[in-house]
C-alpha cells in the first residue's frame, strides 16, 4: 500500500546537511518526494511510498543526522503525486 506524507522538522536541522543526509537515506528505504529548506530555518519534506518505508523515513527525520538538533516533526497526511526519486528542492 502507498501512503504520501509531508513532514515538518523543527530545530537546528539546516546548516547540519540535513537535506542531503535525507536524499541519502530516502534512496536506502525507497521513498520518494523532496526535500527542502525553509525560510523560518525549519525543513520540509513530501515523502511517499510503501506505508513501512514512510514509516521508517518520519523516524529518520525525528534524529536526523548526528550534528542535527530535532526539536519536532509535524507529520501530515497528503496525496501521492507519483514521484519516482528523491530531490532537494530550492
């Protein structure tokens, strides 16, 4: 089954390669979508996928990489859009 995700990830989580370390470990699990910075130094990410590969990405997001400080991570349902890789978005 597929499911589409987007997440918001609160914290020290930019100038840390949060975004590239995520476009990493997506690739690892499967998923699909983007990732991006935002102005209000948080990230934002679409993931979509099997429901246990999102699944695994939100508690990836939740630590993130080890020089990454998470605060919290809002996670909201979406539609899937049928992205087929996982991009930094600018």
């Amino acid at each position: 089954m597929s499911r589409a995700v987007t997440v918001t990830v609160t914290g020290r989580v930019q100038g840390v390669a949060f975004r590239w370390y995520a476009v990493q470990e997506a690739e690892r699990l499967g998923v699909c979508g983007w990732v991006r910075n935002e102005p209000d130094e948080s990230v934002a990410a679409h993931l979509e996928g099997a429901d246990e590969a999102v699944e695994a990405m939100v508690a990836w997001c939740r630590q993130g990489p080890s020089s990454a400080r998470v605060r919290h991570v809002a996670v909201t349902e979406a539609r899937p859009t049928g992205a087929d890789s996982f991009q930094i978005r600018y």
